[in-house]
C-alpha cells in the first residue's frame, strides 16, 4: 500500500497560522472530542443542549473569542474561524451557540452599547454566567427583515416593546436577548434593545419537532406590552444596517464552521471505506469511491484556503459583506453536499447515529437557510457583480 497523506497534509495551512492560532484551535479540538463528543449523541436524540458544558466553553474563550476587552480572549479573526471550525466539527449547534454569544450578542453590546452597558453585560456573556439571543426574524418577516412589525414605543423612561420573533436560538435559555424593532417615534427607524428574561411581557416558547439541530435550542421570544428601560436602547443602532453589521460577523463565523463538519464527515467516509469491505475488498479501493474522496478533499482544501484568504483580510480590516456573503454561500453548500455524500458512502448504517454524517446533514439544512439564505447571499454577491440589486 502506498504512503497515505493526512488531509491536513494535503492542505498544508499549518506554516501559514500562528502559534496562537494553533494553540486555540488544538485546545478546542481536544475538548470538543473529550468533553462534548461523548455526550452528543445523547442530546442530539434528547434534543437539548448539555448545558452543564457551558461554563467549560467559557473556559475556552471561545464565547466573543475575536473581541478585545470585558474579559473576551482576544484572538485573531484567523484564530476565532479556527475554533469555530473545532466546535462545528463537533456539532452546528455547538457553533451556533457561539456565533450567536459572540458574534449576535455581545458584538452588539460592544459596537452599538454604551460602557455602562458593555460593563453590564460583556464579562458575564464572556464567562458564559450570561446567556443570550439575537431576535431579528419573524414569523412574516424572514429573507426581508426590513418588513418587521416589532414596535417599540416610548413610554417615560421605558420603551413598550410589541411583537413575535421566530426561529430563535437559545431563545428558550437565554438570559437576555438584542431584539430589533421599528421605534414609533423615530419615523419607525430600527433599532437595538437588550430585553432581560424576567421583565413581564417576555416569554421564549421552543420550537418543537426539529429534524435539524436538534442539540441546539430553538424558540420565539414573545414581546406583549414588554416595558423595557431606555437605558436598555443600544444607543449605537440606527437602521437595518445595525443588525446587518452584526450577521456579517456571524456569517464569517459560519464560512469557518462548517468546513469543521466536513472535514468530520469526511474523515468518516474515509475510515468507514478502509475499513468496510465488500466484494473481498475495502470500499476505498473501487474507484468511484476514490472519486468521491478527492472531490471531498478538494472541495474541503478550497474552502479552508478562501477562509484563511478573508480571515486575514478581516483581520487587516479590509473584508467587505460582498466577500462574506461569498464565503458563507461557497462554504455551507460544500459542506453540506459533502454531508449528503458521506452519508451515501456509509450505506444504510449512514441513516442512524452511529455515525455522524446524517447529523450534519440535517443540521447543515439550517445552516444552509439561516443568517441569510443561499439564494439571498447569490443575490447579495449578484448585486455587486452587476449593480443590480434583484431583491430590494
Ligand atoms: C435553526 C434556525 C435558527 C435560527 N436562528 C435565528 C436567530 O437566532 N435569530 C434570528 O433573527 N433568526 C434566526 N433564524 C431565522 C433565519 O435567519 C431565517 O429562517 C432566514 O433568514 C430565512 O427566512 P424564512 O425562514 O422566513 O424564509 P423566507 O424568507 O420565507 O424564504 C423562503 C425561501 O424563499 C427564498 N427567497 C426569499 N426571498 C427571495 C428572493 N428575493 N429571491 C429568491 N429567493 C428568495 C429563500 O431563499 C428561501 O429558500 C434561524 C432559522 C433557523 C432555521
């Protein structure tokens, strides 16, 4: 048998990260396999998240892991894509529980908050002590969430908040959520309110009979004469452009995520075929099943290097939406293709949890469809190719 080469080998990123970088990444990968890994399939058919984990996350700093400050680890944007990509090798709702803390959560505590606020909020969302969402979408009000009907109106020195949110995650176990609503007003401008659980008129009902990330929460946030304090107005925020900034963040987030549950499909695909045999041979040794390997390979090697290429230019400050909406639109559609593979390639025992492909599959359906569907992000990249804005 010919010398075998690692992935990792074959892609060769290791002289192009810092040891920093690599350090995170590694923890986070020895985490993931020792303390997440064994409890997963268990939530996974449970549908919860194993909560208990959530301070050992924290330990990580893995929650706001690319912000400066207010006990955040501070890491490179090249850096937090790394640990992203670790926890999403492990599950998409492991990721998804970090992209929306840090990237939905306190970037927007930190970009639009003012310090009395960032003082408030950030050390205890970084510690993970804090838990929170993001509430932009509603039940009729999804790809266009400019025609969202949450109204805040002022009341005195409160904000009365009215309106439903949809498909929320961590809506259900959150401690605080940044919901988004038309200010009555200010001639319906849109902005930011940090919304505490436990203010009357806010409720978080889940989302039941989930097929798709099922290890992560899902759930509306319910706002009925919900008096806020204008002290909980994020005073940055002004127009849509205020929660768009903050999908950005997540969606770069995401481009680096889900190159994690490939590569754990993937390598799934290539062990199940050195080890299963048929025909007196492993299934790695037919041809069409090589094709479908390399393809993998090379699918996985191209995302990971566009990933690095943006993740260096966010870290120069020179990534623009156009280029993140690339990312996330190329990277999800690979992974997930690649999921649907993988779990041809492991015959009928690829339909149950035995192995993780169908898992990922499932989860990447919503990967695929949140922060900005794959037809939107076409259209979003269509637009500044063109000019031509095909969907406003
Ligand atoms: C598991 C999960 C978690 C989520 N978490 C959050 C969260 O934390 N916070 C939050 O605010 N939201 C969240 N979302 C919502 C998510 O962002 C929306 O589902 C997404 O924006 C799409 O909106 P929609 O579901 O209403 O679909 P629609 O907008 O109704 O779209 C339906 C279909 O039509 C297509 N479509 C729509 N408009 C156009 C057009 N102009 N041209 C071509 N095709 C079009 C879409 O691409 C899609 O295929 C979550 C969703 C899921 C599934």
């Amino acid at each position: 048998m010919a010398l075998r080469m690692t992935l990792d080998a074959l892609m060769a990123i290791e002289p192009l990260l810092s040891d920093e970088e690599r350090a995170a990444r590694d923890a986070t990968r020895a985490w993931v396999n020792e303390r997440f890994r064994p409890q997963l399939t268990e939530a996974h058919r449970q549908g919860e998240f194993p909560k208990a984990l959530i301070p050992e996350l924290a330990e990580l700093g893995v929650f706001g892991a690319n912000l400066q400050g207010y006990g955040c680890a501070g890491m490179s944007n090249v850096g937090y894509g790394l640990v992203l990509q670790e926890l999403e090798r492990g599950d998409s709702g492991l990721r998804s529980m970090c992209s929306v803390q840090g990237a939905l959560v306190m970037f927007p505590i930190l970009t639009f908050g003012n310090e009395a606020q960032r003082q408030r909020y950030l050390p205890g969302l970084a510690a993970g002590t804090l838990m929170g969402c993001f509430g932009l979408t509603e039940p009729t009000a999804g790809s266009d969430p400019g025609s969202m009907k949450t109204t805040a109106r002022k009341d005195g020195d409160h904000y009365i908040l009215d309106g439903i949110k949809a498909w929320i995650t961590d809506s259900p176990i959150a401690d605080l959520a940044v919901v988004w609503a038309k200010v009555e007003d200010e001639g319906q401008l849109i902005r930011g309110f940090i919304v505490e659980r436990g203010t009357p008129g806010f409720s978080t009902p889940e989302v039941e009979g989930k097929f798709s990330l099922r290890a992560s929460p899902t759930g509306e946030i319910h706002l009925t004469d919900c008096r806020v304090p204008a002290a909980n107005l994020l005073p940055g925020t002004g127009g849509l452009k205020s929660p768009l900034l903050c999908l950005t963040q997540a969606r770069f987030g995401i481009g680096w995520g889900v190159i994690g549950a490939a590569q754990d499909c993937f390598e799934t695909a290539l062990a199940y075929g050195l080890e299963r045999r048929q025909f007196n041979r492993p299934l790695a040794s037919f041809q069409l099943y090589q094709a479908e390997l390399t393809e993998m390979a090379t699918q996985i090697t191209n995302a990971q290097l566009l990933a690095l290429h943006y993740g260096r230019l966010k870290d120069q400050g020179r990534l623009v939406p156009e280029q993140v909406s690339l990312l996330k639109r190329n990277n999800v559609r690979m992974a997930r293709d690649i999921a649907r593979n993988a779990r041809a390639l492991l015959g009928g025992i690829g339909i149950t949890d035995a192995y993780p492909a169908i898992r990922h599959m499932m989860n990447l359906e919503s990967v695929y469809t949140y922060e900005g569907t794959h037809e939107i992000h076409t259209l979003a990249v269509a637009r500044a190719l063109t000019g031509i804005a095909a969907f406003e």
